[in-house]
C-alpha cells in the first residue's frame, strides 16, 4: 500500500496487519465519525469473530487532528491493554508521525478506503483508493 495513513484515514477502510515476527494479524475498520466536532474523527473497530461482515467490536475513537491515537469512550468494547489496542495504537502512532512500519504488512481488504466499492485497477489497487476517490482525498 503506497500511503498507509491516507487510506486508513479516508473514511471507510477496512484492512488487516499483520506482523512479520510473530505472524500474527487484526482486522480492523475505520469509519468517519458522523456528527463528531472534527472533520478528522474516526470510530475503530477489530474484527473479534469468524464473520468477516459483520463481528466487529468497537474500540475507540481517532481524531487525526490530534495524531495521538486511539482513545476510549463510553461505548468501547476493547481494553486499552488488549493485543489489538495495543497493536492498532502502535501503527496509527508510526504512520502519523511520518515513521515506518517495520516487520509489518497491511493490507486492504480489496475496497475503495473511502466509499467501499471494489477495487479492481491495479493503481487503486496498490494505494487502495478508487481513482474518482483520490481526487476527493
């Protein structure tokens, strides 16, 4: 994926991370924050289930305004201590702070970050953003 962050951030991105070290991977979807106070608020979710569709359990919000990270409210469903908290917090933290991701690959799940529709361009492919999704980025 050519920019990680862009994709994440563009308001309805599903991907998985894998480590390379461990093998192990999460799910996750981000979504833009309707209602919220920023244009940059996000709500995360982790896939938790073997329904790839709909198990997703809420963990917290994003305001990329801030670039600080995930955080908790009322509603969240996932401790700040758990793997994929942890793990979550430490690639957004990376990628918004201009760093890399070693030992790591992300990976989108096959749909435009921002309206969801499938990709099948090999561009949109590679930066996981339609090209009429691009432009409005």
């Amino acid at each position: 994926m050519k920019d990680p962050l862009k994709f994440i951030t563009a308001g309805n991105s599903n991907f998985t991370v894998k480590s390379l070290a461990s093998g192990k991977h999460f799910t996750y979807k981000v979504k833009k924050a309707k209602g919220a106070l920023s244009d940059n608020a996000f709500l995360v979710f982790v896939l938790t289930g073997p329904d790839n569709n709909n198990d997703y359990t809420y963990m917290g919000m994003l305001n990329h305004d801030e670039k600080r990270g995930l955080f908790r409210t009322k509603k969240s469903r996932v401790a700040a201590a758990s793997p994929s908290w942890k793990a979550f917090n430490w690639i957004y933290t990376r990628l918004a702070h201009g760093k890399t991701l070693p030992d790591c690959e992300l990976k989108h799940v096959g749909r435009c970050g921002r309206c969801g529709r499938k990709l099948t361009h090999p561009d949109s492919l590679d930066s996981g953003v339609g090209k009429e999704c691009a432009g409005k980025l």
